[in-house]
C-alpha cells in the first residue's frame, strides 16, 4: 500500500516543497542577503569571544544594571531632537547597551561604564550600520554622560 505524500501534505496545511501553503521559494536576492548578515569570519555554529561575552551571566548582569542607570537612549545622531521625540524608551522597546569600543577590539572593556552607551533600538541599527560601513563613530558619543564622573 503506497502512502499519499499529498495527502499528508495537505493534512499538515504544507505545499509539496514542504513550506506553508502559500510560501513562495526564496529568490536568489533573499537567499543572497541571508548568506551576507553572517560575517565572513564566522561558519555556522561557531562563537566568538564577543558573543561568549554577551551570553555571559556577568555582562547580563553589567547590561540590567546600565540599563538603570542610564534610562534614556543617548541620541548620538540628533534623531530624536530634530523629530521632536521623546529620548525615553518604554518597556516594549528596551534599550540596546552599545560599546563604544567593539568587543571585538577590547573586550576587557565588557564591564566599563565609560565605554558603553544606552541608545534605542533605531538608534543603535544606525550606528552599527556606520560602523559596518567603515565610517568612525567614536566621536558621536563626546559629551552626555560618557564623560562626566560617576557620581
């Protein structure tokens, strides 16, 4: 007795490639954009020091903590004042904890206050796209809190 595959598929609410009904394959374009956002460096399941770091329960912690203390996102690109928006982030959209220096170049530098930022999630997708692209942002996150003694 041979089993209808379609049947089954059918059952499962599946198309004959195994996807949700109604999916389309992936075009080359979207499988092209998927192989680029995994650096190159890095092969499927492999881990570097940065994210060993960010997985950590000691950076969670140092993360929680910031987070606190600085509850504002920093603004580094003038985005908020020119639109006129408020800098405060409510609890759907958390604070992304930025380091001004990478991980990947200083990750001693996990835990420094001084080196980290609170910026909002659009904030943070613009900076890590200029820092992708090879444009120096260190110099955005001059002045504010980053250089005031801690109290």
């Amino acid at each position: 007795m041979s089993i209808d595959r379609n049947r089954w598929l059918r059952r499962d609410n599946l198309n004959s490639r195994g996807q949700p009904r109604g999916c389309l394959p992936k075009t080359a374009g979207q499988r092209d954009r998927e192989s680029r956002s995994r650096p190159a460096y890095r092969e499927k399941g492999e881990r570097t020091q940065a994210d060993r770091i960010r997985s950590s329960r000691a950076y969670q912690i140092f993360r929680a903590w910031f987070r606190k203390r600085h509850p504002v996102c920093l603004d580094p690109l003038g985005i908020h004042e020119r639109m006129g928006t408020a800098t405060d982030v409510d609890e759907r959209h958390k604070l992304h904890l930025h380091h001004v220096i990478p991980l990947e170049v200083a990750p001693g530098l996990f835990r420094t206050e001084s080196n980290c930022a609170s910026l909002c999630a659009s904030c943070h997708a613009e900076v890590e796209r200029m820092e992708r692209a090879g444009v120096p942002t260190a110099d955005l996150f001059t002045g504010g809190y980053l250089d005031r003694e801690p109290a």
